[in-house]
C-alpha cells in the first residue's frame, strides 16, 4: 500500500521519489558479503549447467548478506532462470531471540496484493460481466455516487488515474499530525470495505478522471466491491478461487480479520524514519485497513509463480493480458518517465531490459516482485525492517547504504553477469522507498528527536 498526499505538490513529490527509487532498486552495485543460502525442499533442479551459469548462486548469496550488513534486520528471496531457482535468506527474523530467517518464510506482500486484484477483474471482463471503460457509478452508485461515478472508469481505478484520493490517512489520522499513534491504537481494528472507501471518496477529487496519474488504495478497494457486485460473492473468495489456486499457490492467502501470519514468518519491524526508536513489530495487525488493495499473505517462491504464471499467459484471455501491460506514463517532476504503470502491474527499464511486476510496503515489511516480459527469469525479496532512513535538515530523505545494497541485489537477480559487470555505476540518488510502502514524507513527521516509545 501506499499514502499519496492529498495536495498536489505533495503528491508529485511522493510519486516522482517513490517511482524513481524503484528504478534505484533495478540498477547499482553494491559491497559483496558472505553468507549461507539454503534451497527448501521442493525446489526446482536445475535444468541444465547452460541454465545455471548466469544465476551465479555465490553472488546471489553475497549480494543478499550485503543487505544485511548494510542495516536490514533480515531478508529473504528467491530468484528463476527459466527452470533453474535459487533460494536465500540472511539476518534475523526476531532481533530479540536471534531466530534466522528462512527462505520460506510467509510475508505479507502489501500491494503486490493488487496485481492479483487486477487479474481477477480482467478475468470477469473476458466474461462480459465487466467493461473496463464503462463508469463505475453503473456496478457501485452507492460508493461512488454522481457526476464522479460517471466519469471515473474501471481501467480509472486499475491503473490509478481516477483522481480519488487516499483513504490512508484519514483511517490512520494520527499520521497526518506526524505521530504513528495510529499505527498502535487499531492493530485490532476490523475496517468494512465501505468505510475505507468513505474515506477516500469524501476527500476532494485530486484531478480530473483520467488526466493525470496519482497512486490511490481507494481505487483498489473500490474494485474489490466491483469484483462482490458482478459476482455475488466475497472479493477475497473469488480471488483465491480464481487466480491464488488457479496459479498453483500452497503458501498465499488471505487473513481476514486473524491478525496473525501462519506457518514460518518473521517480525515486522516499523521504523518510520527514526520516530518509532527502537523498532517495533507490527507482524501481528489485523489487516482489514488493506483489503483487496494490500491484505495478502504470500511466499517469495509463490510470487514468481504468480508473476511466471500471469506473463506466460495461463491465467489471462492474450487480449486481457495485452489490457494489462497497457501502461500510463508515471514521471518526475522534471517531466522523465520513470516508470510505466499497466492494470495492476507496472513496468521499470534494467540494464538488461524491460521487467513487470509490482512491490509492497505494509507497516514493517517490504516486497518486490520483478519478472522479464516473458515471465523466463525472476527476482522476488521480502524484508523486515521499513522506513530504516533519516531525514535531512531539509526533510528530504538521506539515502541509507540499504537502498545501495538492495540495487545492487536487484540488478543481479534480474539481469545477472559477473561482479565486474554489475559493478559497473553507482547508485542513483533516490527516495529509498518502494512505491508501495505506507509513508509519509519525513519533512512531515514532528521535529528532529521526538520519538514514539
């Protein structure tokens, strides 16, 4: 998930920062480190010696334990070339007992969450049930009653250029006044997907439906109703039905209202840019205030299934997949593309191409989840430290050896070659945040040393 500002410097800020720190996370190097990786059972052979070469497990390994040494707590991935798979975990998953983490551990994924949303609302367009630029106002008045209703189409809230602002920060209010009392006072709160939507849709329109682009989790709830209205059941319901199952997913789902993660995971540790001292763990949080936008429970094995799955057409009609990598310019504030954002899905340039996928951000844990265009090789991390950064005098983030450390891991996951070859440029100077994470800026928070205890 992630908090877009409701005025529009703040949102141009927000959007060209965390567009362009995804590109930094694709390219870069970074100091090698050594480690242990481990493969858990049931993993794929390798194929043949021809596949394996360019994966260069040595590197994966030292690349990950770089992350670590840089400052993260704890980190774990998976990267496929074609049949051949690599699984890696380093640091800790609970700083207090030094328990290590695993390469199976069970993550929650944040808005990754929407690339699956988005499949199972194409999948119902390929039935006719769903015209993706019919209004929304014909399937949910109700939600989105009026002149709005009419004018913001389906493809409006799948790629987010429907104007509707976030509804983050008015569920979370205490984030606006720059204090994470929030964060702690409804970890056990159950939220109705109408009153999330109530949120956003009360706030005032950000643009005109359609002229510009601004990230929104209102708009994924929003088709998580879409997906209750044309089917008559419960979104989550279908989505596993149709899509989790449908790609062969034994470790991803949905909590509900259980605030607990099952099966081997880690803490999640919420920083927030150095207000929140020491970390706190936030892996126990009912996840209600998510939804369809940024509730689901997953693996890093399972996510390059789903993603191998999606890009090699077995879970798409080819006319909905091409709907779904039809993209909007996403640029910066000096007018540069940085990233091109399809129907739940968005695309970044590597050194070795073009690679679609999505990222996730919920309070204490990240993810991101990369693929080539044709699904062949993948790269997926889940880690458990957030918001690790400070800010300047300025408010403006300081980059933090971790974001260098997960470039540098990001680059040879998704595009391989020796250390020479990815050690090739340094860094680009970025907000180190993922486009998803639930943030707001540091130039926002409470002056400097106030801390949340």
């Amino acid at each position: 998930m992630h908090l877009v500002h409701l005025d529009r410097r703040h949102r141009v800020r927000n959007t060209a920062a965390a567009a362009a720190v995804v590109l930094a996370l694709l390219a870069g190097a970074a100091p090698a480190a050594s480690a242990a990786a481990a493969e858990p059972p049931g993993a794929e052979a390798p194929a043949a010696a021809s596949q394996t070469a360019d994966l260069d497990r040595k590197t994966l390994v030292r690349r990950l334990d770089a992350v670590r040494d840089a400052g993260m707590y704890g980190a774990y991935s998976s990267v496929r070339d074609g049949r051949a798979q690599w699984n890696g975990a380093t640091g800790v998953a609970d700083i207090d007992t030094g328990r290590p983490t695993r390469p199976d551990m069970r993550h929650r994924v944040g808005s990754v969450t929407k690339s699956f949303t988005a499949v199972a609302v194409l999948q119902q367009s390929a039935k006719g049930r769903i015209d993706l630029d019919g209004p929304v106002g014909d399937h949910l008045p109700e939600l989105l009653p009026g002149e709005r209703g009419r004018k913001v189409t389906v493809r409006m809230l799948l790629n987010h250029t429907s104007g509707i602002a976030e509804y983050v920060p008015e569920a979370f209010p205490s984030l606006k006044a720059g204090s994470t009392k929030s964060l702690d006072d409804f970890r056990h709160r159950t939220l109705r997907p109408a009153e999330l939507v109530a949120y956003g849709v009360d706030q005032p329109q950000l643009f005109e439906p359609g002229t510009d682009w601004s990230y929104s989790n209102t708009n994924y709830i929003l088709l998580g109703e879409l997906l209750r209205k044309v089917t008559g059941k419960d979104p989550e319901e279908v989505i596993t039905r149709d899509v989790i199952r449908k790609a062969g997913l034994p470790h991803t789902r949905f909590p509900g209202t259980d605030p607990r993660i099952k099966g081997p995971h880690s803490r999640m540790y919420e920083n927030w840019y150095g207000l929140i001292d020491p970390p706190r763990d936030y892996s126990e949080y009912n996840m209600t205030m998510a939804g369809t936008a940024g509730a689901l429970i997953s693996t890093t094995q399972d996510l390059n299934t789903f993603y191998r799955a999606l890009l090699q057409g077995r879970l798409l009609p080819a006319a909905q997949l091409r709907e779904m990598r039809t993209t909007v310019p996403v640029k910066n504030e000096q007018g540069v593309v940085v990233l091109r954002y399809g129907l739940g899905l968005y695309s970044v340039d590597t050194r070795c191409g073009p690679v679609w996928g999505h990222d996730g951000g919920v309070w204490g844990a990240g993810t991101s989840a990369m693929s080539s265009a044709d699904g062949t090789r993948q790269f997926a991390l889940g880690y458990n430290l957030m918001k690790y950064q400070r800010a300047d005098g300025n408010g403006d983030p300081v980059p933090h050896p971790v974001d260098a450390a997960l470039a540098a891991l990001s680059d040879q996951a998704l595009c391989g070659g020796t250390d020479a070859a990815t050690a090739r440029s340094a860094v680009p100077q970025a907000f180190p945040e993922p486009l998803d994470a639930l943030a707001v800026e540091p130039a926002r928070q409470p002056a400097a040393g106030h801390r949340v205890r």
